[in-house]
C-alpha cells in the first residue's frame, strides 16, 4: 500500500515558519536533494570510523529477527548505527530533543510480511521515525504518532491503547512516509537541524554551501551572509 507522505519537522526561523513544535511539511515542498552523492560511506559527516562491538552485536540480533521474517535491514542504516562515531550525530544535532532508540520488528498493522522499526524518537513522543520493510524489499522511513511497541505490548496485556490496530484506515492514516532511504532522512534531518541552530543563534557564518543552498531554497531572493 501507499502512505500519504509529509516531513516532520520544526521551523526554519523566518524562511519556514512552524506553528508549535513540529508541523508537517509536504514533501514536495522540500529542498530537492541529489541521491546520488548517498552511498552508504555518509560522506557528509566526515565518513565512517571504527566500529562499535556493542552496537555491532544488537543490531546483529535484530537483523536475524528480521531475516526470520524474510527481511533484510539496509545497509545504511547498519553502517551508521553500528559505527562509534555516528551513530549520535541525529541526537547531538537534534533541535527539539530527538533521540535514538532501536526497537526490535514491528508487524506493520496495515500490510501483512511488512515491519516497523522504530529508530529515533521525540523526547515527549510526539513523533516517532520508523523504518518501513516490506517483503518486496523495499525499505523506506515512515513517522507516526504512535509508539508502537507499546501499542503491541498493550494489545498483548489487555491493557487501553492509544488506537485501534485492528482498524487499517485508523493505521494507514497514522502513518506517513516521509524519505526513500534511510541516509536521505538522515542528511534532511541533520542538515535542517543545523539550520535551526544557526538561525535561532543569529549566526550564519559558519555555514557550509550545502547548508546555504538548502535554506536558500526558502529564500530565492537570498540569505544574509
């Protein structure tokens, strides 16, 4: 199936304004990013280092769980959690407190062979990010509102959810795609959280191009200097 897409996000100073915390942005209203620079080596932080042996070792458990269910987790995102040096750059980065917290598979509630995995969290939960597999092999990174651990976990014990996963059209509507790979989410996400820093602290001086050229697509007429 098909998700609705949106970005969620929070401002960009006065070039992209957001009414509370977060908003959700349409994706076609986003910076356009070339794809093609993303190879797995995240270049953009400054390539990979050593890798991690705890970090190695937990995600080596989650990856026999998935391919349990026939799934394989991207490389991507293997690479950059697994590595000691970062694997915390979404958190140090993050403007509104997000940080990462690896679930194991989560049956999608919508598609049957499909899994979440939920990887990185507002700190009031207000929105979580998910990787998306399906059995075709397709993996991309979807949001929600919904914890859904804990939704299965209280499914399991009887207890109140938050929502009805038994309902597809309650679920599909909660969930919403937002980026194709799991490196393009994170550059978007690192990149617009910088911008903020550098915004709401009057100092745009330190700036790299690529900064200058993605706010510059909120600012046709130019930014200052």
């Amino acid at each position: 199936m098909d998700f609705d897409s949106a970005w969620c996000a929070t401002d960009l100073g006065e070039y992209r304004p957001c009414r509370y915390t977060y908003e959700h942005y349409p994706c076609e209203s986003l910076p356009p990013i070339d794809s093609t620079e993303f190879r797995g080596a995240f270049q953009w932080l400054g390539g990979t280092s050593e890798a991690d042996p705890r970090k190695v070792t937990a995600l080596s458990r989650l990856a026999e769980n998935l391919a349990a269910e026939g799934l394989t987790l991207p490389g991507d995102f293997v690479t950059f959690h697994s590595d000691s040096k970062l694997h915390s750059s979404l958190d140090e980065v993050s403007a509104t407190g997000c940080w990462t917290n690896i679930s194991e598979p989560l049956p999608s509630p919508v598609e049957p062979g499909a899994f979440l995995v939920r990887f990185l969290r507002d700190q009031q939960d207000c929105v979580i990010w998910y990787l998306y597999l399906r059995p075709s092999g397709e993996v991309s990174v979807v949001h929600s509102s919904l914890d859904y651990e804990y939704e299965y976990e209280a499914r399991r014990d009887g207890e109140e959810s938050a929502s009805n996963l038994d309902d597809p059209e309650e679920q599909a509507a909660a969930i919403l795609w937002c980026a194709p790979s799991f490196e393009e989410f994170a550059y978007r996400f690192w990149i617009e959280n910088r911008l903020w820093h550098a915004l709401n602290g009057n100092d745009l001086s330190g700036l790299a191009s690529q900064e200058r050229d993605y706010l510059r697509h909120y600012a046709p007429s130019g930014i200052p200097t």
